[in-house]
C-alpha cells in the first residue's frame, strides 16, 4: 500500500513544505524523522549519533551547528593616509590566553605606535605575521580562540617540601706528610729565577664599536630631517621676548585659573595662542608649496605641532583649530596630549598634520638653537630658557626676564620681511596680552 502511495498526509506535507519555505528560522531547520521527498514517505525510528564534528547529517538534511569556541582572525587597525606600514613587535605568545582589551602587539610606524588589543577573552592560536614584520592597514595579524571568561592566572604550584639542607661534619685533619729527602742547602745565587705566567688580558682600554638598529621612528625622523635639508631653502631669523609680564600674569591668576580650570597654566599656551594670531596676519607661514602642481596652498584652519621627546623618539601631536581656542582649551589639550605621550597612547590621527610647528628646547637647557623643518611645513618656531638679564628700559638699565626665540623658515616661500614681522608679533603678544585681546 505505501509503494501506491506518494505521501501518508499529503495535507500535512504541503503545509509543512510551504511552512520550511517561508522566513520563519524554526521552519529552515532540520526536523528529525520525518521527510519532504516526492516518494513514500514514513517515520524513521533509527538513533541520530552526532559526533564532536559541527556537521551532521539528518535523512536528506544537512544542519550546521556553531561552535562554542569561535576562531576569530585581528586584523591591523586602519591607518592615516600619510601611514602606509608599520613593524609588528608581539606582546603574547602562541598559547597566551589574553583578556579583552589587552594589548596583543604593537605597531611601530613612521610617527608612533600603534596597539593592536584584542577583541574578546580567549587564547591566542596563530601567529601570522613574524616579529619585527611589515605589515600595513587590514593585514592579517593572528587568530584568537574566543574563550567564554576572562582568564584568571592560575597559582603557582607548590612542589614537594625541600629536604632537610644535610649539616657540614668535621673530620680530623690528616697529618702532614713527612718529606723523603731533606730539602737542598744550594746558595742563593745558585738559584735560577723564573718568568712569571703572563696575565689573562683583562681587555681594559680596547676600543669595542656595538652596533644598535635604528627603530622605524627613528629613521623616519632621519630621512625627514634629511629632507628638509634637501628641498628647504632654510634660513632662521631671531629675536628676544620680555617674559616679565607673562610671568606676572601667570603669578597673578595662576591659583583662579587651577581652580576654574583644574589646569595648571604655563608659557607654551601663550607662545601657541600669539603664533596662531600671527599666522593668522601672516597667511604664507602657514602655507606650503605644492611642488607637483608649483603652486602655493593657503590653509584656512591653523593646527599647532608641538615637540614632545618620548622614550622611542620625538614625536609633534597637533593641537587642531588653535584660532578657535582659548588659554584653558589650549592647555587642556596641551596636558592630555603630553598624558597620551608619555603613556606611549598616541594614536596615528594625534600627529597627523599640522600646519606650524613650536618646538621649546629650553626644557633640556639650551641656551641658544635653529630648529629644522618639519616638511611639509613652511617654518618652525624654537623657544629657549627663561634668564635674567640686564636690560635697557626707559633709558635705565633693569633685570628683566629674557627668552631668546628662533624662527626657522623655507625662503622659497617665506620673504625676510614676512618672517621678522611674524616673530614680531609673536613677541608683542607674548610681551602684553592686551595685544590678542584687543586685537591690535
């Protein structure tokens, strides 16, 4: 009878064909026992046995199981424009279990480092790029097997207690042997003397050469500054700041501004603030020459690179829109850039840019210097330390507060005259403030 039969309930099989057809999940799934053929259909009473495998199979089904432990591929973050690689230094070992947001490597570009953390609690299995590699943006990195917990460090297993430490015995000394012959009576001048062993060469006073590889930073830092040497017509220009005032601006409202502002204030935003206003009478210092076009871009957004010596080298994080910013907004930014600096954190968009640069050499004690470029920028603006100096006031000769300041500038574009009126204007703003608030 079931040969004559095309289904048992063929009311049954359509609208369950027409119910695993549909959007509903539960209709896509396998349905153990019962079958959708054209021929006889009836029940299978046989045992399902599924293996450790993620696939098995059901009468004329094929259902895929996911596993519990993921594998999961990291990629490298997404880099700056100006970024084109980096060198991976690993962190973790194949086999470390790490937590989500552990850092796994680090990625050594030609500004900063990158860290690459991972993405969820779990082991890491694969390695896929070898330490001190090139990779660049969205390269394959290592595979993770995502594990449900963080880990948690396991206690160092106590090993069997020591044995007792066995106590030094003291025996008799034997005694000395007696000596067969008698020792010889020969004069003194009879004995023949003899030449000392030569020393051991200790090596004191060779001249030994080690040889360290430069790091990514670091060349690329030597290959800018090469650079600018190469295609700059550099020239620097120089002038000395009155810092009396400004110092006793900042004695006067430092404690206001630190309870206002929770920020300490210090000099770097006032030579910021006074270089964002000259810039600003003097458009060419923030412009750059584009050579493929030979054409000179002028920038309408003035963003402040500031030079910060950190452990793997100098690096200039970017203080954005500075025209739009005033004391407080410029040394909030100034302290969390230093924060991100020193912890090694700066991501790849902190110094990407930058359209003038302020480096302050004086922290280390230099009296006087010319600072170099920063390509593709058009000039620099050194700071050196504060002294005090005699100087000449209404005709009298007064102790003052000096600073001697440098102004590094590419002549191509960048006129004598356009470069003394800007480092001017620098030193008026920094002298009496009033001239940035009054705009004058």
């Amino acid at each position: 009878m079931l040969s004559h039969s095309r289904c048992v309930f063929p009311a049954f099989s359509r609208s369950l064909a027409t119910f695993q057809k549909g959007n509903c999940p539960l209709g896509r799934r396998s349905l153990p026992g019962v079958s959708l053929c054209q021929g006889p259909s009836y029940p299978d009473s046989r045992k399902i046995v599924i293996d450790n495998s993620s696939i098995f199979s059901v009468r004329y089904f094929r259902t895929t199981a996911v596993c519990k432990d993921d594998v999961i591929t990291v990629n490298t973050p997404a880099f700056a424009e100006s970024v084109t690689e980096g060198d991976v230094r690993w962190e973790k070992a194949v086999g470390d279990t790490v937590a989500e947001d552990e850092v796994v490597c680090e990625i050594e570009t030609d500004k900063t480092s990158v860290q690459d953390p991972s993405p969820a609690n779990g082991v890491r299995e694969a390695l896929l790029v070898p330490d001190g590699g090139k990779v660049e943006g969205g390269t394959l990195l290592f595979t993770l097997r995502k594990t449900g917990a963080a880990p948690v460090k396991a206690k160092p297993a106590e090993g069997p207690p020591a044995a007792p430490k066995a106590e030094p015995t003291v025996s008799a000394m034997p005694p000395l042997p007696s000596p067969s012959q008698p020792p010889s009576s020969k004069p003194v001048s009879a004995i023949k003397p003899t030449a000392a062993p030569p020393l051991a060469d200790s090596g004191a006073g060779r001249v030994q050469n080690i040889g360290e590889k430069m790091n990514r930073m670091q060349q690329r830092i030597a290959q800018r500054l090469k650079e600018a040497q190469n295609t700059c017509a550099i020239l620097t220009t120089f002038n000395e700041i009155d810092m009396s005032n400004i110092q006793e601006m900042r004695a006067w409202h430092k404690d206001a501004f630190l309870k206002k502002h929770n920020l300490k204030l210090g000099f770097m935003s006032a030579f910021v603030k006074a270089s964002a206003f000259a810039l600003q009478e003097q458009p060419v210092v923030n412009a750059v020459i584009d050579d493929a076009t030979k054409e000179v871009v002028y920038r309408d957004y003035i963003d402040i690179s500031v030079a910060v010596t950190t452990p793997p080298g100098l690096v200039v994080p970017v203080i954005r829109n500075v025209e739009t910013m005033n004391y407080a907004d410029i040394e909030r930014t100034i302290s969390e850039l230093g924060e991100k600096a020193r912890k090694n954190e700066l991501a790849i968009e902190d110094i990407d840019g930058g359209t003038f640069t302020i480096s302050n050499g004086g922290v280390f004690g230099s009296l006087f210097g010319t600072p170099i470029i920063n390509p593709p920028q058009s000039a620099i603006l050194g700071m050196h330390p504060i002294f005090d100096r005699p100087v000449a006031v209404g005709g009298k000769v007064e102790v003052r507060l000096m600073m001697y300041v440098a102004l590094t500038y590419h002549h191509r574009l960048i006129d004598g005259r356009e470069a003394v009126t800007f480092l001017r204007k620098i030193k008026a703003v920094v002298e009496d403030p009033r001239v940035l608030f009054l705009d004058l």
